[in-house]
C-alpha cells in the first residue's frame, strides 16, 4: 500500500513540477514582452498626445460647426460601445473586465458592441451583449490597419444614424500590478467650451470639410492608444497570472513532498519494526 502511494505521487510530484516549468517560461516569455509593449504604449502617447492637441486647436478655430454631425450628435440616444480584449487566455480576468464592466454598470440589459478578440467575444455573449461586429486574429503588436478597419466601422454606424454614441472600453496600464478598465467616447466629439488657441489656424475651405477630414486620424489615433494601453495591460496581467501559478505549483509541490516523505517514514519504520518483531520471534 505504502508503495503504491509512493508511486501516486511521485507521478503527481513530476506533473506538478512540468506545469511549474510552463508556467514560469510564460512568465519569462510575458516578462520580455511588457518591457516591450511599455516602450510602443510611450511612444504612442507621446503621438496621441500631441494629435489630440493638435486636433483640439483645430477644432477651436472652427466657427460654424455646431450643427455637424460630429459635434451635435444624429439624434440617436443608443449607444455602440467598442470592447477591446485578445485572442490568447491565461492572462487571469483581463479578457472578461470590459464585458463584465458593461454588465456591472447596466446590469442585465443587453448592450450593442463591436468585439475585438477572440477570447472576449465568449464573455460578451456570456453577459448576453449584442454583437454588431467581431474582430479577432488581429496582430499581436497593434496596427494602424486594424484600428482603422475599426474606426470605418464605428463610423459607419454612427453616420447611419443606427448609433448615437460610440464608446472604447478597454483595459488602462496604470502599473505593473495595476490595471483598470475604463471608457473613452469616440464620437461625437466634444468641442473645448474656450475654443483654447482659436485664432493658431486659418481655415479657407468648408469648416465641415476640415472636421471631416480630420476624423480619421483623430479616431484611429484614439483606437490606438486604446490598443496600445490594453496589449500593455494583457502581458502585465499575464505576467502577474503566471507568476500566481508558479507560486501555488511550489506549494503543491511542498505539501506533496511532506506527504512523500511521511508516507516513506512510515514505511521504513513499520519495515524496521516487523524486522526487530521477526528478530525478537526467533530468539
């Protein structure tokens, strides 16, 4: 008896002691990849932040422009919320916070999203969201091609007037051990109520035009800081899963060599014992 469970455990022991090798090479491998993806996500603010501004000044030197659609609105009270996740697991709740983040703030009413990631396309349908367009198998480094195949979309819906809002919500890279889901409104967009630097530039054609032809980068450059923020967040939290995982496979492994070793006393001890017994029969 002693031996099987001897046995049982060292297969138990060399199981454990595989995944704590997987798990810690994901780590490694998540590790490599943040430090990476920290770099693009400052390069990238650096960009959005100063498109943004640019697309601010812009904005406050145009006069007749309220009544466009992009700054008033189509009229429509629903709203198209864009929910980033990914395509690969093992990274602990990244991939359901912007599902269960719609949930937690409407409860069980069903809302319209457009998916980005395969994994967060199963938590969108689990809270019983309704999918106007799913993207998934994108690029692992965020590409201009995809945040634009996005933002047509977006647009798409917003100038048909079947949405009257179109909201991003992806996962915010405070730290390393911090990330946090939030919101950004896409459109419309909202004009700076001191029309701050208004008199930088001198507009000659058609201010909707202008406001027009801006749209694009202004949406694709808003689509991918939100990229660039969650991939930074997923290896973060991926990192943090896998580090989790390391340390409870140590743990499984220590409390099953305790029991291997109490197991295997127990047994030379009861085989010392029948040997004193048998010497002590015979004398």
């Amino acid at each position: 008896m002693a031996g099987a469970g001897l046995l049982d455990i060292k297969r138990r022991i060399k199981s454990v002691t595989s995944t704590e090798k997987i798990t810690k090479a994901m780590g490694l491998v998540a590790t490599s990849k943040l430090r990476k993806a920290k770099a693009r996500l400052k390069t990238n603010e650096y960009y959005f932040s100063n498109l943004n501004q640019i697309s601010r000044e812009l904005v406050g030197s145009l006069d007749d422009i309220s009544d466009n659609i992009f700054i008033k609105g189509n009229g429509s009270d629903k709203k198209l919320y864009i929910l980033i996740s990914s395509d690969s697991g093992l990274c602990g709740g990244f991939n359901s916070n912007p599902a269960s983040y719609l949930n937690e703030k409407y409860g069980d009413t069903s809302q319209s999203v457009i998916v980005v990631g395969r994994r967060g396309l199963s938590y969108a349908k689990k809270f019983n969201h309704t999918t106007i367009a799913e993207y998934v198998d994108l690029a692992e480094e965020p590409a201009t091609k995809d945040a634009s195949m996005i933002c047509k979309k977006a647009l798409t819906e917003f100038k048909n007037g079947n949405f009257g809002e179109v909201i991003i919500v992806y996962t915010k890279f405070v730290s390393s051990i911090v990330q946090e889901t939030v919101e950004q409104k896409l459109l419309p967009i909202e004009i700076p109520d001191n029309k701050e630097n208004s008199d930088l530039y001198s507009v000659e054609c058609k201010e909707d035009e202008v406001l027009e032809a801006i749209m694009g980068s202004y949406m694709i450059s808003n689509m991918m800081y939100a990229f660039c923020q969650s991939r930074t967040s997923e290896q973060s939290a991926r990192m943090q899963a896998m580090d989790g995982a390391s340390k409870n496979a140590q743990d499984i492994l220590d409390s099953l060599k305790i029991e291997y070793n109490k197991i295997r006393q127990f047994a030379i001890t009861q085989e010392i014992s029948e040997i004193v017994g048998g010497s002590e029969a015979q004398g």
